[in-house]
C-alpha cells in the first residue's frame, strides 16, 4: 500500500516552491529537463535521481545513479551520525548508511519515526541497495486508527517486500510483496506477533530474500515463504516475485488522512486522531533499535563482475537485466542529474545558478516552505494518485506510502518525552517523504 498512501500524503503536503509536478505513467516517460521518476511516479531532478529512480519510467536508464551495492552490518541506530538527510545526500554511500525524510529523533539508544499533525510522517532508507540477503530489524510500532508503520524492501523498479502495522491491531503485522509496482493486494497475509503486542514489546522482524524464496520470520519463527516458482503471471510473462537490488525502508505514514483515498483509510483503520493517548510530545512515533544487514552473494548468473554498484541494462527491470558493476556517480548538486552530474555544481562558482523550476527533492524542495499543512496542494493529478493501481475499488487501499515533508518547520518538540503510553514510549514530531516506499 505504500505507494498509493504515499503519492496521497505527498499531494496533500503540498510540494510548496516547486515547480509544476511532471508526472510519469504507463507508455510514458520523464521529460529530459526533469528526467528523474521518483517512487510516486513524479519527475525531478537531484534527489530523484539519487534513490529511488525508476528506470522503468526515467528519461534514460543513465538518468538515475547507479545502485550503491549491498553492505552487510549490524546497525545501531542510536545516533544520526550516520543519518543524511534526503536533501543533503547526492549519492556518496561511502559517507553515510541511511538517509531520512522527515523527523527522526534520538531517544534511548533507538531512533523514533515520528509523525505529527499536518506531516507525513519520516522515512529511513538505507544507502546501500541489497540484491539478495537477511534484513532485520529491532523495533516497536506506532498505534491508532490510520497511523501505517512500515518496514519494506523497495527496488527502484517498484518490486517491494513488506512488512506493515496498522495502528489499530498492534497483535498482527501483514507481509506482502509486489512485483514492479503492480499492487496486488490478495498477496497479503496477517502474521500474528508473539506475545501478541508490536507497540510495548520489542521484536525481531525478519526478512530474508533469496532468489528462489522469501521469507519473513518474527523472533527467529518462520512465519510466511513464498516461493519464486509459484509467482508465474502468464499476462506480464514473468515472475511476480521481487528480483531487483531495494533499499531498506523504515517509516511511520499517515495512511488515515481525509485527504487519502477512502480504500486506503479504512485499511488503516479509519481518520487519525492528532489529540490521542498513543502520542507523545505531540507526535506518534515508531522506535527502531537496530537493523542488521546480511548480503548474499549476488546471482551465480548476473552480467558483470563490478564491485560497487548495481545498474539496469533494461527497462524490462527483470533478474536477467540487471549488471554488477564498478560504476559510480555523485551528484554535484542537487540540480544535477545521472545524465549531466556536474549540473550546478558549486565549482563553477562564476557561473549562473540554475534558474529552473524543477523538483528537486521528492515530497518538496528544501526550503520551498513549512511543513506543509495541505493548503498548498492544488495538484489533481497528485491528488489522484492513489487510483493507479489497483485493485479496482481499493478494498485495501493502501500502500505502503509515506510521505514525508522536507520536516522542516515541523515542530519544535524534539525532545522525546517519556511517553504516556507506557514503557519506553516517546514521541516526536514528523514530518514526512514522499517517496516512498513504498
Ligand atoms: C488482516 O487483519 C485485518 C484486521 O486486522 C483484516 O481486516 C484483514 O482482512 C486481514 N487480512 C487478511 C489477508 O487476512
Ligand atoms: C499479472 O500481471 C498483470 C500485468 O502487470 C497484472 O495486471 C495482474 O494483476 C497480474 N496478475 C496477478 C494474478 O497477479
Ligand atoms: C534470474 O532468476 C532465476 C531464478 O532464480 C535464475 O534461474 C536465473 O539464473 C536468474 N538470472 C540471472 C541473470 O541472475
């Protein structure tokens, strides 16, 4: 549900300061001055290019930067030292593991996604793409009615595995997985949580991707395994099975705005309530404790022998079209794209300064104003957004969306109270993505 959710939550953030929204669809493509197809199917330049940039409906397969490749750790996240956020990083995984949309907070050793009133929520990405391996994660979630929180795998071809919670049955997670992009939502199933509770007890959330088989565990229990062969769509002639290098992706959305497709909130259980017991210091919040990262060897079959990054020689975005390669590109500024990467680079420092309007950061540009509280959203088409997939009549809604603002602007409680909600719960304010995710 990520998408859907998300290009929502995105529109009615209001990318405020931006240029007109260019959007990509079946059949068509980017434009070359906004070459970039982000997660929620918008063009950009910058940001868009970096992650998430989907080759399928780019300009040019050259236009979106090489996918950084998978690097196996133990992450402790219990300090933004190794965060980025989405409008400083140009691409430089070397620098930095994770980068955020949004408003973490450090709290306790963990890092909260929080989410407050009139954001989207945050989003966490990892750098690294993983092309095959085990991804867990340490973590409560979010509660209440419309508050989504996530964990998911997402290519940039839109091949996602899942985990979500819906704030409103903290005793079950629903796994899913989809296949560039298509939302086929009967893939769902609830996995019931051991103990019964996501929000006070903290548990291991496992995902483990495999070219044949996908697996999702919970406290080292296998509880679901799809298996590749079983994923045949004799309409598309391939498997439906996720088969492209994806990011990590933790984050805290709002599936339950009024602005979002009516499927989506009552997936999530219905409107959000911004004046509830489950928030803390004026925002809801998910804690992430660590994620540990295991990579596989990459595919015995795939083209190349590069060390460094993952790149499509296709937009049939399939197993087979994707090359192991040494290539690297770094954005020079946030102008720049995989096509032209010097573009407004500051060593031309004489030169002009782009004057074009164009998106530069999914979910908004950076100081292109507030928090966004919707009043500035006067997109349709974004607003429509959530009707592109789907499931015709949108028994579930959602997707995995998140939206995030800049989060700039976007409170001023940062300070992680104790929350009310028993335990170690905290809170903070959110802002969210856009992108995403999903
Ligand atoms: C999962 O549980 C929710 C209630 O929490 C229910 O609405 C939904 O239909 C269930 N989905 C499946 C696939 O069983
Ligand atoms: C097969 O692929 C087509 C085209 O992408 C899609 O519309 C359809 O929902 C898929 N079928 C199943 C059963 O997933
Ligand atoms: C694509 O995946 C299938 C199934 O695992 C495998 O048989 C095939 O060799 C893969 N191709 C490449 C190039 O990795």
């Amino acid at each position: 549900m990520f998408r859907r959710a998300v290009a929502a939550a995105l529109a009615a953030t209001a990318l405020t300061g931006t240029a007109t929204a260019q959007k990509a669809g079946p059949g068509q493509n980017c434009p070359k001055d906004a070459p970039c197809c982000g997660l929620y199917m918008d063009c950009g330049v910058g940001a868009f290019c970096v992650q998430g940039c989907d080759p399928v409906h780019s300009h040019s397969l050259e236009a979106c930067l090489p996918n950084p490749q998978c690097k196996s750790g133990d992450f402790k996240l219990n300090s933004l030292d190794d965060v980025q956020s989405i409008d400083k990083y140009l691409g430089d995984a070397s620098k930095v593991n994770w980068v955020s949309q949004g408003k973490p907070v450090v709290f306790e050793d963990s890092i909260l996604l929080t989410m407050a009133e009139g954001t989207v929520g945050t989003l966490l990405s990892s750098a690294h793409y993983i092309w095959y391996g085990k991804i867990c994660a340490r973590m409560t979630t979010s509660q209440g009615k419309g508050v989504v929180t996530a964990f998911i795998m997402m290519s940039d071809a839109k091949d996602e595995i899942d985990f979500e919670w819906v704030g409103v049955d903290i005793a079950n997670v629903q796994s899913n997985y989809y296949s560039q992009g298509v939302t086929v939502y009967t893939n769902s199933r609830n996995l019931s949580i051991p103990g019964g509770n996501s929000v006070e007890q903290e548990h291991e959330y496992c995902i483990d991707w495999k070219p044949d088989t996908l697996t999702w565990a919970i406290d080292g229990k296998e509880l679901r395994t799809v298996n590749r062969k079983d994923t045949w769509n004799s309409t598309s002639n391939r498997f439906d099975y996720p088969q492209t290098p994806s990011r990590i992706m933790l984050s805290l959305w709002p599936a339950g705005l009024p602005t979002n497709a009516k499927g989506t909130i009552d997936w999530a259980g219905g409107e959000i309530d911004w004046n509830s017991p489950y928030m803390s210091n004026g925002y809801y919040y998910a804690q992430i404790k660590s994620v540990s990262v295991e990579c596989y060897d990459p595919p015995s079959g795939a083209k190349g022998k590069g060390q460094k990054s993952y790149v499509y020689t296709d937009r049939a975005a399939t197993n087979n079209t994707v090359e192991l390669s040494d290539k690297q590109v770094i954005l020079g500024s946030l102008y720049a794209t995989g096509e032209d990467p010097q573009e407004g680079a500051s060593t031309a420092s004489n030169a002009p300064k782009p004057t074009k309007s164009v998106n530069l950061v999914p979910g908004g540009n950076p100081g292109g104003g507030g928090r966004g509280d919707g009043a500035d959203s006067s997109d349709p088409a974004a607003t429509d957004a959530p009707d592109g997939q789907g499931a015709g009549g949108g028994n579930n809604g959602g997707n995995n969306g998140f939206s995030q603002n800049d989060g700039k602007g976007a409170g001023t409680s940062l300070q992680p109270g104790l929350g009310k909600v028993g335990g170690g719960a905290v809170a903070i304010v959110v802002a969210v993505l856009g992108l995403i995710v999903l």
